[in-house]
C-alpha cells in the first residue's frame, strides 16, 4: 500500500507570518471589545444595583474625584460618563481609565469600595475572524513531496 501526502503550505513561512496574523486580529477586535463593554454597562448586565450611600452621594454631588458633580442617574458605572467614554479600542487591544478595571474586579482603594461588576466583554469580530482565515490562504507555497516507495 502506497500514501502520498501533499502539503499546500510552507510551514516555516506560516511561522513567520503567524505574529502579524495575530496582531491584526487583535487590532480588529479591540473595537469590538470596546462596543462590547459599553453596551454591557448601558444594559447592566453586572446586575448589581448602586447603594443607598451611592445614590445619595450622586444626588448631593459629591463624586470620588472630589469635583462637585450632581447626577439623578441611578446607573452604576456612569456617573460623570469619564469611564463610558474612554472606553477604547486601539491597536493594542481594549483601553479604559485604570479604575474602571477596579470597577469591574470589585477592588477597594481605601477610600472607595467598589463591588465587582464585570463588565468588560472581550470578543472576536467577525471582520477579524473573516481577515485571519484569508490571510491564511493569501499566496500559500506548495511544496512539492517527496517520492514514497
């Protein structure tokens, strides 16, 4: 019994190309993830509610940043909107102001409790998924086999 085997890629050139791929794939979906984890915060998906001390605290303006800024929003995560708003996209995937993290793992900084409330939704986009597969079969380099006998 004979077995012949073809190979329709170039294993070492898909090695060298394999970092870039992931880069754009990165690139692509840190936007997405940025959509994501806004429209988590907009639907409250963390499903936990503001304290009364927080309410409270909102309606007289006196917001952790220590600048007077009265809301009747009763919506955890957007207060001044900062947060909301400089959730980001980029190149290097998903950026936000550093306490927003905090926010979503339930950290305390001494003077701020923060409950957890996972927010950030980290996702592939489908036009980044759609880019990976075509550069993947972009110029492929038949190698020829070797005769099996």
């Amino acid at each position: 019994m004979k077995v012949k085997v073809n190979i329709t890629y170039n294993a070492a050139r898909l090695v060298k190309s394999l970092p870039r791929m992931m880069e754009k794939v990165i690139e692509g979906s840190g936007h997405f993830s940025a959509e994501l984890s806004r429209k988590s915060i907009q639907e409250e998906r963390h499903k936990k509610p503001l304290s009364q001390r927080t309410i409270k605290s909102r309606l007289e303006g006196n917001h952790p940043s220590g600048k007077p800024f009265k809301t009747r929003s009763i919506k955890p995560l957007i207060w001044s909107g900062n947060l909301y708003n400089n959730i980001k996209g980029t190149k290097g995937g998903l950026e936000m102001p550093t306490y927003g993290y905090y926010h979503h793992i339930g950290r305390d900084t001494g003077k701020i409790k923060r409950p957890e409330r996972p927010f950030i939704e980290l996702g592939l986009s489908e036009k980044a998924v759609k880019q990976f597969k075509r550069d993947l079969e972009i110029n492929p380099t038949p190698v020829q086999p070797a005769p099996i006998g």
